[in-house]
C-alpha cells in the first residue's frame, strides 16, 4: 500500500468513526420541524424535493403555497396527478404586484385555513408552508396561531417552512434549519429567469 | 385608507420598481451552472426539486450520483418511470465506507463517463452532478476533465453540482451559488434520520 492510500484510510476510517457515532447517538423517531431561509436559491426547490421523496414512499403530502400562486410551476405540474399530494394555493400572486392589503389579507386567511386542515390530518405525513413567512412579516397571519396549528398537529408529520426573514418565534421550535446564502445569483449578470430551471 | 394601508402600498410599490428593474434589465438566455454547497441541509433536495421542476416541463434530465449509490433514494423512486429522465449511480456507496481508494476510483471513473455522455447531449436540458464535489476532493476526480467537459457542453444545457468544498475553480465559473448553511440540524439533537424525510 502506498502512503498515500494509507492516509486515505486512516482519513476515511476516522469519518466513518464520527458517523457511526452519530447516527447510534440518534434515537428519537419524530415528525420534524424544516426551515429553508435566507437570501439564497434553493428554498421552495428542495421543498418540493423532499415532497418528490415523500411522494416516492407513498407518503399523503399537503403544499401550501403562500405567494407563487400565478406563476408557472413546472414541479406541481410534474406531481399534481399524484393521488397523495394536496395542493393549496394562494390566489393572489406576488404580494408586490397587488398592493392591495385586504385582498391580500383575505387570500391569505383562506389558503390559511387548507394549511390548517392539513396540519390536523395524521393522514398527512409532510405539510409545506411555502412562502409563509412573508405572510408573518406582512402581518396577514397572526404568529401565535400558525405556532398553535403546529404545536397541536400530528406528532408523526414533518412541517416545511419555506421564506426569507423566518420569524424569530418559528426559528425557536425548528428542529433543523438551513440558510440558503446568495453567494452568487445568474439574475444579477443578466441571466434572464429559466424556463424548467428558476420557475 | 388607513396610515397602515398607506405605507404598505408604498412599500410594495417601492419593491415592485426594483423587481421590475431587475426583470427588465436580464436578457440573456442560456443553460446555467447552478452550485449548491455549503454544510446545511437542502443541497441534494434542492436539486432533485429542480429535477422534478425541470420534467414537469418535458424536458430531458441526467442526474448522476456520485455518493449516494446504496441508500434508499424516495426521490428517485418516485420519478424514476420518466421516460424522459436518466439516472446513473456509483456502485459503492459512501466512500468512508469502503475505505478502499483504488475500487472507489475505478466506481468513480465508470459513473463519470455516463456524466460525461450527458454533458455532450444537447437533448439534455438539465444534468445534476450530485455530490461530485467530494471526486474531486478525494481525487478520484481530475478538476481539468471536469472543467473542460462543462466548458464545452451544449449551450442551453444547465448543469447543477451539490456537495461541501466545491472546488474554487467549479466556483469561479458558476452562474448561481447558494451555500446551504446549518444553523441547526435535529441530527445533532439525537433525531433519526426520517424515511421520506431525510433520505
């Protein structure tokens, strides 16, 4: 064996090491709490990836989509047949674009309510709340409800909340949180948004 | 209206003239490369959602994997009946498993051919490098071949690599980068990895 291959052993020996420990540590089997935040891409796609994967056990999935409501959306497109995937959407389209608050308001409260229905059903194995902490920080939701609809769901569903500027109450009782930083964006070059890609 | 609905629709106004700003001012159309690093969760998810999102369009799709050969893959299976997605795996699963250079470099050389005959497909519109950052790192991989079969891949091809360390070179002539940073991780808390889930 040669040096090196002995160093990559030894390196690889040791990574093993730490995993192992890590997941015999593990023990708890729960429905978790997800947030994908920050100013990145990558929030609303690995939501929807994680439904593909949950889709893909035959799991029951509900998606709430808080804002993306008149875009096009190649991977509700992709899944919307599936029998195990409810999807909610908000009617109003970007928030930015109405400037009108009690319309928004209103579309909120009533995609509010699927989300509420879905975070009751122990049927539903993973509920996504796409885009709801906007929602939070327009206050067209109230925070102390959307955190009861989560502290009283099912004890086995996951939940996915998907937003920049999450809440700091929403932060407090997530199990895992990534941040997506913007370390690059191809729409600052010039790069128009892609068809299948961005959207 | 209210001082409340005032200020609310000039903000909103406000952020729709940037928006509208950055729309106006993109204008190039082309395959991209997408970079999902960085520690957090959400960098493989994020992928397969851009998969998903991608197929939902017709398009064609090739994701290799470079790591996650052995592990059950709930996304895979639940799209693996696309007519219009390839799917290539390297045999031997995690690398700090094996421990073993040579058979690993070998596994590595055979996937990254099928990466390869993606790369020059100008059918395919997307092609996901997932984890191949760990290649290079490890050398298994040579940094040159890699950067020279992107650099002559078919124009509106778009290529997604996902995996800690991207290369500084990969770095350099990316498009997107979003860095997946772990702010908390219920792994850490003792929670199990979750069927649907996590994987």
């Amino acid at each position: 064996m040669t040096d090196r291959d002995t160093r990559h052993r030894r390196a690889m020996q040791k990574l093993k090491f730490h995993v192992d420990e890590r997941v015999a540590s593990a023990s708890e089997q729960r429905g978790q709490l997800l947030i994908f935040t920050g100013n990145g891409k990558g929030k609303t796609t690995a939501a929807w990836g994680t439904v593909t994967r949950a889709l893909g056990y035959g799991y029951r999935v509900g998606v709430v989509q808080f804002i993306k409501g008149t875009w096009e959306c190649g991977e509700r497109e992709r899944l919307i047949d599936d029998a195990n995937l409810d999807v909610a959407i908000m009617g109003t389209g970007f928030t930015w674009e109405t400037q009108n608050r009690d319309a928004d308001t209103r579309a909120c409260q009533t995609v509010w309510c699927e989300a509420r229905r879905l975070l009751a059903d122990p049927n539903v194995y993973l509920v996504v709340l796409d885009e709801i902490t906007y929602m939070l920080k327009f206050g067209y939701l109230d925070i102390d409800e959307v955190l009861e609809a989560l502290a009283s769901r099912p004890a086995e569903q996951t939940v996915i909340v998907t937003g920049r500027n999450a809440h700091r109450r929403l932060l407090d009782i997530a199990d895992t949180i990534s941040e997506m930083q913007e370390v690059r964006h191809a729409f600052n070059d010039g790069l128009q948004a892609r068809r299948g890609i961005d959207y």
